[in-house]
C-alpha cells in the first residue's frame, strides 16, 4: 500500500517536471530574431528545446512504468 | 537498372507482401465479431502494440508534411519532436481510467464509452452522435492526408512511371483488400513491419543528409546565410502557436479513434504500459530526424512553393539515388518504407471509420457480424470518397493536420473531463462541443486560422471547456449518478 502511494507520488512530481520543461522548451527568455549561437551544431535555443525533450521523454517513460492500471491483478 | 524499374519492382513486391499478410491474418481470426475484426480479439503483446502505436502515430504527415513544414518555417519546427511527445503524455489523463472500464464493458469504439458514462440521459445519443460524427470527419481528412502523401510517394518511387493519380486509387484498393480481409490483425503485423521499415530508412536517411552537408553545424550555417529567419529566435507569434500546436496535438491527438482502439486492443495493462513508456523516444527517432531532413532540404532546394515544399523528402530521396546503385538502392528501401508508413495509418484510419460509422453513427450493436459487415461498406464508401478529393489536394498536409485536430480537439470534455469529474452531464457536454465546433469552424470559413498565435480550435476548446462546466454546475445530469458506470469511471 505505501509502495503504491509513494509511486503514484513519483509518478505525479514526474508528470509536474516534465510541464516544467515543456515550459522552458519554448525560448521565451530569448530576444525575438536574435541571432543564436551554435551548441552541438545547433542553434542554441533549440539544443536547449532538444535537451528538453528528451528530458521529458526519459520522465515519461519512468512515469508510465509507475503508472498503475487497475486490470493487474488479473495479470 | 534504372531507379523506376527497380522502384516498380520493389513495390511490387511490397504490395503482394501485404495480401499475403491479410491471408494470414483472416485465417487466425477466431470468429466473426466486431471485436475480433476490429480489435484483434483483444490480443495485441507489447511489441506488436508499440509498432502499431508508432506506425499509426508516424504517418504520411510526419514523412512528408513535417519535413514540408520544417522547410517552410526553419528551425522552430523543432517543436513538432515535443507536440508528438506531448500526446504521450497527455494519455496518462485518459489510459489507466479509461482501460479498465473498456475491458469490463467490451467496448469497441469510443462511442461505448459515451453511452456507458452517460447511461440513461437524455442528451446521450446526440452526444454520442455528434462526437462520432467529428471523429468520421476528422477520420476522412486524415484518411485524405494519406491518400495525397501515397500518390506523391508511389510517383517518386516509381520514377514517374505511376502516375500520381494511379499511385492514389491503386493504393487505396489495395488497402481496401488486406484491411477488409485481415482486420486489426493484418493492419496491427503489417504496421509492424511497417514500423521497422520507417525506424531504419529515416535514420540512414539523415546520416546521408548530413555527411553530404558536412554535419550538422555546417549544415546550420548554410541554413543560416540562405535563410536567416530560419535559424533566428522565433518572435512572440510563433511562441505561441509554438505553445498552441503542443496543446492542440497533444490534446487531439489522444482522441484519435485508431489510438483509443489500441488501448481497448492491448492484450494486458502491462503491456500497453511498457509499449507507452517506449512511446516516448519515438519523437526523438523519428520526428526530430524528419525534421532535420525537412531542414536541411533548405539547402539543395531554394524557393519551393506552399504545396510543393509537401514533396521534399521524396525529392531529397530522388537526388540520393542519383549518386550510385548503393544509394539507390537504399533510396528504394526509404521509399518502401515511406509508403509503409503511409499506408499503415490509412489502415488503422479506415478500419476505425468503419466501426465509427456502423456502431457510433448508425448505431448497430457492438457485438453483431452484421455491423461488421456494414463498417467494410461505410469505410469503402468513405475511401473512394477520400480517394477522389485526394486526386486534387486542395491545401498542404499541415493544414490538413490542424483542421482535422481543431474538430478533434472539442471531443476533449466528453473523454477526459467525463472521466475525471462525476459532474459533468450529457447536456452540458453537447452544448460546449456545439460552441467549440462553431468557433473552431467558423474561424476556419472566416479565414482567420489563430488569434494571436493560437489556434481557434484551441480557443474552441477553452469556451467549450466553460459552457460545459457551468451548465453542469447550474444543472447536474438528469439522471441520478448511479451504476457501475458513474462510480467506476467518474471519480
């Protein structure tokens, strides 16, 4: 019982982290038409949108590994 | 051998493949049931329901719109990788409330689940109706996306030798034939190895296009001097629609009835779950890699029209075939793989239309051969349909995209509300999709597409978010909350 409380707590700070990094992916703290600088080979604020997304994708993933579907039991 | 021959061949090839996967797949069925046709008797394992999620997902859109749009709009289609992650998220609202009462109570489309939750109220059939009926309609563009990205690919691959319009109606037979014959399964084996197909020829594709343009920062740079607003930071308009496209996609995109119907299909929670948490790299696979393709286009093909930018992979793959028979071979491979893609969601496109169309509209039950019998029928009628619009594509496959998901969108309450709050009422339902629908559409005939960067289906949404809410606040269902139905699902 604690073991599924604490996992539905993890998966529900997952799910809230990865809003915050749809939040940061989009490069509203960037001067509109600034010219960006290269990282990785791409220009800076979509490196940072990349970052984002497969931050997002790896907490998805952990998120739905945690996710309980009630039919388990009948596994 | 020239790259046409070699390209009729292979599609040859690829077509008798598929018939005799339908073969097959209508020799295992176990009865006659709209749940062994439809659903594959609800027996799809984590590996074949991750490929039939990921070639359903990965279409004719993201093959050749995406890579369209990249090159139209530059770099800040970067956020086409986190609109195809965000329906991956967006399920964990619908997936573990809506699967174990679809399990208990058998159902086969999403309108079960319209009439199990709103089991008695008056307003539930032309709710029922009306969410069916935006689905069918949301279903026939997709389904006409498919058919236009089919016939541009089979012309390429062929080298001009099937004409467009041939490439469209053929393909659309043949897609009739295996799905009619083998249901979900062969749709659900043949996305598979459809799926496998796209993985591979996208990611050689990319390292072709990049090793030729000198990596990616060279790439970019050349991207740069051609076009500089390309790579610049995108003003505050495009923030938005930036942000608006997330929440548009990722919201619709949960209610496409191809993907509910997996989720009834999965043959365990376990492994609808492990084929979701894989899910979620396919956008840094595939999306992200077609939008590099689309990018780096910039740079062989300068000052491609609206409609014509559609057609630049099967441009780039054309150019890659001229360097060799290493190459071009290859390029056969991507095409193949390309028209697998195309075709397996046109598949799982249809045969949802079908059941839509015999069980939601015309309100046949669930469990009888009968219905179908009548959703092959409605779903060939609506392909020949599709077929004959597609022959003259009246706007570019992005556009498509956002018009079928701004009628999708405003299905939103009557899933993800109706499952998360007991309150919401049949009437008050109705009446916000009826007030969504009509600004997302009156703003579509009006020609304005977004009010400050976001999308009127989005802003449909949000009014209809509202009426829904207070008209069920004023005046809760007029039946009592009673049954399994409310209990189980509504809390």
């Amino acid at each position: 019982m604690g073991d599924a409380r604490t996992r539905q707590i993890v998966r529900r700070l997952l799910l809230g982290a990865i809003a915050v990094l749809y939040a940061l992916s989009i490069p509203w703290y960037r001067t509109a038409g600034a010219e960006p600088e290269l990282w990785l080979g791409f220009p800076d604020w979509v490196a940072v949108a990349i970052a984002c997304y497969l931050g997002a994708a790896i907490l998805n993933a952990v998120a739905w590994l945690l996710t309980e579907i009630p039919e388990d039991e009948a596994e | 051998m020239s790259f046409g021959t070699l390209g009729l061949i292979a599609l040859g090839f690829y077509l008798v493949l598929l018939v005799a996967v339908s073969e097959f797949a209508r020799r295992a069925r176990v009865d006659h049931t709209p749940a062994d046709h439809f659903l594959a008797a609800r027996h799809l394992g984590t590996f074949v329901l991750l490929l039939t999620l990921y070639a359903t997902a990965y279409s004719g859109n993201s093959l050749l719109g995406y890579p369209g749009e990249a090159y139209r709009r530059g770099f800040s289609w970067i956020m086409a990788t986190g609109f195809m992650l965000s329906i991956v998220v967006v399920f964990h609202a619908l997936v573990p409330k809506l699967r174990p009462i679809a399990i208990r109570e058998s159902f086969v489309t999403p309108g079960d689940w319209i009439r199990h939750r709103f089991a008695g109220e008056r307003a539930e059939r032309p709710l029922r109706v009306v969410i069916g009926a935006l689905m069918v309609l949301a279903l026939a563009n997709f389904l006409l996306a498919q058919l236009v990205a089919m016939g541009h690919v089979a012309h390429e691959v062929t080298g001009g030798a099937l004409p467009f319009a041939v490439g469209v109606v053929g393909l659309a037979a043949v897609i009739l034939f295996y799905e009619t014959r083998g249901g979900m399964r062969a749709v659900a084996w043949t996305d598979a190895a459809q799926g496998i197909l796209m993985l591979v020829g996208l990611v050689v594709l990319l390292a072709w296009l990049l090793a030729d343009g000198g990596g990616i920062a060279a790439t970019t740079r050349r991207i740069a001097e051609l076009r500089p607003a390309a790579v610049a930071v995108p003003d505050t308009l495009e923030r938005m629609n930036w942000a608006s496209t997330i929440v548009l996609l990722g919201l619709a995109s949960v209610l496409y009835p191809q993907a509910i119907q997996r989720v009834f299909a999965a043959r365990s929670a376990g492994s609808l779950r492990r084929a979701l948490a894989l899910m979620s790299f396919m956008p840094l696979t595939t999306t992200l890699v077609v939008t590099l393709i689309g990018l780096a286009a910039i740079t062989r093909f300068e000052g491609l029209g609206a409609i014509e930018a559609d057609t630049v992979m099967p441009r780039l793959l054309g150019a890659w075939a001229e360097e060799g028979p290493g190459s071009r071979a290859m390029a056969i491979v991507v095409f193949i793989g390309a028209l697998a893609a195309i075709m397996s969601t046109a598949d799982s496109v249809l045969l949802s239309l079908g059941s839509l169309i015999a069980v939601d509209l015309f309100g046949r039950p669930s469990g009888a051969p009968s219905t179908t019998r009548l959703g092959k029928r409605a779903a060939a009628l609506v392909m020949g349909g599709a077929a004959l619009v597609a022959l003259a594509p009246p706007l570019t496959l992005w556009r498509l995209i956002e018009l079928k998901m701004e009628l999708l969108i405003q299905c939103v309450p009557a899933f993800l509300l109706a499952l998360h709050w007991r309150r919401l009422g049949a009437a008050g339902c109705l009446a916000g999709v009826v007030v969504g629908t009509a600004i997302a559409a009156g703003g579509t005939l009006l020609g304005a597409k977004r009010l400050g960067g976001v999308h009127m289906g989005v802003i449909g949404l949000v009014a209809n978010l509202a009426v829904a809410f207070v008209w069920s606040w004023l005046r809760p269902p007029d039946q009592p909350v009673a049954g399994p139905a409310r209990s189980a699902s509504a809390r």
